[in-house]
C-alpha cells in the first residue's frame, strides 16, 4: 500500500485512488502531507512523533525515488529506515535484472543493508535506533547525479543524533532515473500492523521546519502541504497545523475525528511565521 500511494502521488494521480472496504476495520488508515516545494538537490525535515503504536511508520520524507523515516516494529523494536527503489516494475526482487538493481555506494558501519519486495522492490538500510516520543529528529536527503554513470542519480540519508549532537550518513545508494533532482516530497504515517486491534490505537506525528536546496544552491522553506489518505475508507484521521502554527501534523486511528482539515486541502503556514534555516546540516 505504501508503495502504491507514492506511485501515485508523485506521478500526480493520487484522487485515483478509490476506497478499499478490505481495510476498513483491519487497518488505520494511511495520511500524508504533500509538500509544494520546488525540485532540488537536497531536502530537510524535522519529525517528532507525539503517539506510536506497535506496527507503525513514520516517513518523514518521502521523494521520486524513495523514502526515508522511523519505524516502531511489532515487537517495540525502533529503527530508522531509508530505501531506494529499482527502476523496474514488479515485486520480486530477485527477478531484477542485476545491471537495474539500486548500487550501495556507501554504508555507516552501523546500518543494515539489504534488498525488498513486495510492494516495488529495491534497496533498504536499517539502523537501530531506540528513537523517543516527544524528541524532535531530523532528516536530509542529498541527491546527486553520477558522472561516471549518467543514468543513475546517488541519493544519500543523514539522521542527526541529538544525545551526540552530530550527523550520521547512513547510507548512499544509487538507482537509474531521469530524474536528476529531488521532487515529489511527502511525510506519511502508515499501520502496516492491520491486524485489526492496531486501527484501536492512535498514531501522531508533527513534520515541520522543511527546506528544499535548489537547483541554483539556495536554501528555500517549505510553507504548505496538501492532506491525502490511502484507500481505507475510514474517516478516524485528521491533518493540520500544530497550536503554535510551526509545524504540520497527522493524526490517524483510535478516537481521531476529522475536524480540521478535509482531505485533499492544502494546509498553508502563516506569513508571520518564520521558518530558521539550521546551520549545521552536512552539505551546503
């Protein structure tokens, strides 16, 4: 399901979607923010996630090429997970030819490395990571087109640690596309538990402080979003802007009601708020 919204949000064809009744009950249902930022060299986030459950993603950035965010495993387990898809179609990751595979470029000696399927396929890292309720964490992606291999773009996931105060380059992986730039960012929340009791509990998570590094190297924030769901019918899931109007946020399952933004409106921070660029991010 994960796979098949990004498909089709980046490609422009999310109201495509049409309401599953398989899910109603079994699963929450899935909310994203997409962004209005221009296509770039990099991108920023902040996430912290106000409610977890077992069995929950919290992607902070999703992009044309992949997604990057933290996961909270149906065993507590926590980890922070970045992948990058093939350029192949299908679901077998086995049955893609091995010149088409995404490459691995580089790894922390502390992550994971590995291939998926089942919704796409392609490369997955994997850094355990005991990630906290109520800490803000913050996310970069960096792509950057290979010279030697003018078909393929590397695209690099940094995660900043706040007990050690420093960044950590997870991992650079690098796939065929015609795309040389970021685009079609996103931040979703997503049960992938859906063994019915997870649509009980509640999933909340703030994105805020977003910037885009353009084509021409300038750092541009990122003031507004559009509010979209999967295909679960239900309508336990609410979007908006938090009380101090910094920051966006998605609520889905358990009690939630949606009362403050409808479904496919954008959400659109106030011109007096002003977003502060960080001054430590590890690429300029």
């Amino acid at each position: 399901m994960r796979i098949l919204f990004c498909l089709l949000f980046v490609t422009g064809f999310s109201s495509l979607l049409i309401a599953d009744e398989k899910l109603k009950g079994i699963a929450c249902r899935s909310v994203h923010l997409g962004y209005s930022a221009e296509p770039g060299k990099a991108f920023y986030v902040e996430t912290q996630v106000k409610k977890s459950a077992d069995g929950t993603y919290f992607c902070a950035i999703g992009f044309n090429s992949g997604y990057f965010g933290i996961q909270e495993l149906a065993n507590g387990k926590k980890l922070v997970i970045f992948s990058v898809w093939d350029p192949t179609s299908g679901d077998d990751p086995k049955a893609v030819p091995e010149e088409k595979k995404v490459k691995l470029l580089h790894k922390d000696e502390a992550v994971r490395v590995g291939r998926f399927g089942g919704e796409g396929t392609g490369g997955q890292s994997f850094f355990d990571y005991d990630w906290k309720i109520g800490e803000t964490y913050r996310f970069l992606v960096k792509a950057e087109p290979l010279e030697k291999e003018p078909d393929r773009v590397a695209f690099s996931g940094y995660f900043y640690l706040p007990e050690k105060k420093q960044w950590k380059h997870l991992v650079t992986f690098s796939t065929i596309t015609p795309k040389k730039t970021l685009g079609g960012y996103y931040s979703f929340v997503e049960d992938f538990r859906r063994n019915k009791v997870s649509t009980t509990k509640t999933r909340e998570a703030e994105f805020g402080n977003a910037w885009v590094l353009s084509t021409k190297n300038e750092w541009k924030p990122v003031l507004e979003a559009r509010f979209t769901a999967d295909s679960n019918p239900v309508l336990n899931i609410d979007a908006g802007l938090t009380k101090n109007q910094e920051r966006f946020f998605l609520m889905t399952g358990g009690e939630i009601e949606n009362k403050t933004t409808k479904l496919k409106e954008k959400i659109v921070l106030p011109k007096e708020v002003k977003l502060t660029q960080p001054a430590d991010l590890p690429i300029k």
